[in-house]
C-alpha cells in the first residue's frame, strides 16, 4: 500500500467520523429524522469510498481526484470567504418610548386614565390592542396549553421577579474604591459568569440604547428615563436545549422565567456589588423594569449580533438565550460587536419566518428602524399568538439552526460559517435536508 492509497484511507475515515459524530449528536439531541438520514449517509459513503476501493482497487487518478475534490470543498468551506458584515448600524435616530412597547400597551385598561392617554396620542393601536386584551392573559385559563398547575408555579416566578423591581437601584458607598479599569473588568465578567450567566461583555452605553418614557413599573407612567450611565454590564443566559424543544408548550415558558429570575439575582446582586464600591449602578431586570434595549447594548456588547427573528443569537448558544444588564459609571474597559456570519445566514435561511404560525417575522429584506438596518418582528402578531396559546410560544428559537447545543459536530459547523459564505448556503441546505424546513406543531 502506497502514501497515496494510505492518504486516501485517512480522509475518507475522518469524513465517515465526522458523518457518524453527527448521527450520535442527533441521537443525543432527540432529532430522529437527523439521525437517521445522517447513518443511511454514513452508509451511503463508507460504500462509495471504501467498497469501491476495496472491490474494484481503482488507478491512483481515481484517488488523486476523489482527494482533490475534498480538499476543494474543505477549502471553501472553512476559508473566509464572503462578507462576514453585521447589521448596519448608523447613528441611531430617536429613543424609544417604552410606553410603545407591546407588553406596556396591553396592560391599558379601556377605560382607565392611561387608556384614554396613550390611545389619543396613538389612535393607530387601538384597534390591534384591543383586539389582543380580549385574549386570554399569558399563563392564564383559556390560552391553549394552560395547565392549572404548572401554569400558576410559571406565573409564581414571575410574580417573584416583580417583587425584585424594589432592589434595582440604591444609595453608593462612601468612600469610592480606587480601582483599575481593566481589572475590575476581569472580576467583573468572572463574578457574574460564576453568578451562572454563559457569557458578559462591556459597552460604552449609547443614550440612543435607553427608552425615553416609563411605560411599566414602578415608576410614574409616562416619566421621562434619566439614565446617564456611561457603561453597561450585559450577560447572556442559557436557554436549555430540552425545554427549547417543546415549544410553544410550557416547559419553554418555565425555562423562560427561570433565566428571568437568575438573570434578575445576578444583575441585583452585582448592580450592589459595584455600588458598595462607591459607584453608581443600576440593575436592570425582567418583567417592568428595563430602562434599556437589550439585544441592542448586548450586542455592542460582543455577546451577539440580530438575527431575523429580532432575538440576539449568540456565538455558542444561538437564539436560546435570555438576557440581563447592569449599567453603571465603574470605569470599565469595554468590548466590541462580534460580526460572525448570522447577518449572511439569516440572509439565506428564513427558517423562523417560515415557520412562525403568527407570521410575526419578516421573510423580506430588512428595513430601517431609527437608523438601524435590521429585520423588523411584528411584535402584536406574535403577542397575539402568545396569548392565544398562554405560553411565549418560542417555536423560531427551537428552530434556528444556530440553537442547538455546542457539541463536536456544531461547533464544527458553527466554525466554518463564522468564516465563509460557502459554508453557510451548504449548512442552510444541509439544516433543512437533516431537519426539516418546516416543523409540525402541536
Ligand atoms: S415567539 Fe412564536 S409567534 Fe413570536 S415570532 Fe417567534 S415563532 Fe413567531
Ligand atoms: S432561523 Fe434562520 S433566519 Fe431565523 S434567526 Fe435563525 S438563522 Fe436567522
């Protein structure tokens, strides 16, 4: 046997391996028809490479071409090639009014001082907001998979976080604590990563970032936001993969609150942490209580970038991600947007679009929204969904290509479309050839 025959061996078992890797992750993973269309592959190819070498011994071109064509197709699946650009972010043109947001409008009551307000400043939501309040609530009898039991733990979490809104923010210790920029960054992240949250980074905060008027909580309604923070902490939390994957039933809603509330602890108990410093900080929590836009300081942040879906996809994680925050004036050394391909793939993929049974997302172009060129969810379609079924739905987080877990075989992938343009058309082609493009729902 020859370098070349021996070469030709090696290849074709890493390739087999990479093929089998992948049925026992889809096994794992409980992704059934993956499995099994990746062993008939496996099948398939250890008897083109390896029968036919076998049975027929072919002349050393043979290989000599079979090799080439691998290492092509290697080549240009983990070579940078293509635009590898994020969303296309200008100055940001106006704040946003949380009072707009949708979980604020549908908690106006007809009839209520706040109703008559809002609607005659917005007379063009009235008819969609009242048409979502005669749903039931989310967690509540009537929607599609309320359970009188699990239902009422989920909404006892919630409940729970509200009760935390008191403890966002609090008076600073005297003396301030002299500290060193870069490390203080470094406990930081290490302190809130030990918390349990998957992954934190640091941005500058841009005034653009924070909403202009109260429209939940505590708070006064329709008081201005004064939050002149220069920094802000944002972490990410896991979503586990399991209870991803029973979207739109319950479980995902309870792994939902659950994150809120871890989200909350580790944002409280660091905003008090960097406050006994001798600095101001403020927590910013689930529910009624954000003063900021998440996905968007996130990701200035590093910790993702937009995906079709509006929600941020993270480099490991994906979409199953919650997010918190902490913004403060601890003198802090601050990360960069990481740009790793999901603005190309979303570009190709559409598979949240497809399957979204509110047809909340946008299956077209992107469109700009004070200044930012990003996907626009349609956020009542999709509340008007939650409510029909009492659960936040989640079914574009469990389809996303870039939610399953981070084993051997993903990060593999997750590698080569970081990097190329190539890798991504054959992984959109290769997610709906394994999984499916669109999902049954119960
Ligand atoms: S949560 Fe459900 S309804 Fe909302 S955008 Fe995602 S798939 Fe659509
Ligand atoms: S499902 Fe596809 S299009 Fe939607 S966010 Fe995920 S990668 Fe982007």
């Amino acid at each position: 046997m020859d370098y070349l025959q021996i070469l030709y061996l090696i290849v074709g078992g890493l390739i087999g391996l990479f093929i089998e890797s992948f049925s026992i992750t889809s096994l794992r993973e409980n992704q059934l028809r993956a499995a099994t269309l990746s062993s008939t592959l496996f099948m398939v190819f250890a008897l083109i490479w390896f029968a036919s070498y076998f049975i027929f011994s072919p002349p050393d071109i043979i290989l000599i071409v079979a090799l080439i064509v691998v290492l092509v197709l290697a080549t240009l699946f983990f070579m940078p090639v293509g635009s590898t650009s994020s969303l296309k972010a200008g100055p940001v043109t106006g704040r946003f009014d949380e009072r707009d947001v949708v979980f604020s409008r549908e908690e106006y009551q007809p009839g209520s001082d706040r109703y008559g307000q809002y609607y005659s400043m917005h007379p063009e939501y009235r008819s969609v907001d009242d048409a979502i309040r005669k749903l039931p609530e989310l967690l509540q009898p009537g929607g599609r998979y309320y359970d009188p039991i699990e239902s009422a733990r989920i909404d006892a979490i919630f409940d729970e976080i509200q009760t935390m809104t008191t403890r966002v923010d609090g008076p600073v210790s005297n003396p301030r604590q002299q500290v060193d920029p870069t490390e203080i960054t470094k406990a930081i992240k290490q302190n809130v990563l030990q918390m349990g949250a998957d992954d934190a980074g640091i941005a500058e905060l841009d005034p653009m970032h924070v909403y202009s008027h109260v429209g939940r909580g505590p708070h006064p309604w329709g008081e201005p936001i004064v939050n002149n923070h220069r920094y802000v902490v944002a972490f990410s939390l896991e979503m586990r993969y399991d209870p991803v994957q029973t979207a739109p039933d319950l479980p995902i809603t309870a792994e939902t609150a659950s994150r809120y509330l871890l989200g909350a602890q580790i944002s409280i108990e660091l905003a008090e942490y960097i406050r006994s410093l001798g600095y101001p900080a403020r927590a910013h929590i689930s529910g009624s209580n954000y003063q900021i836009i998440l996905p968007a300081v996130a990701h200035n942040a590093g910790l993702g970038e937009l995906g079709r879906m509006g929600y941020l996809i993270s480099p490991r994680l994906g979409a199953r991600i919650r997010l918190g925050a902490v913004t403060t004036d601890l003198p802090l050394v601050v990360d960069k947007p990481v740009p790793f391909g999901v603005w190309d793939f979303c570009k190709r993929c559409l598979k949240c679009a497809i399957n979204c049974p509110a047809g909340a997302i946008s299956a077209a172009g992107t469109s700009d929204v004070r200044g930012v060129h990003k996907w626009q969810l349609n956020a009542e379609q999709c509340l008007r969904y939650w409510r029909t079924i009492g659960t936040d739905c989640g079914i574009c987080m469990k389809v996303c290509p870039y939610s399953h877990p981070p084993s051997f075989v993903h990060n593999i992938v997750r590698a080569a479309i970081r990097r190329s343009s190539f890798a991504r058309t054959v992984s959109v082609w290769g997610d709906e050839f394994f999984y499916g493009r669109k999902l049954a729902v119960n």
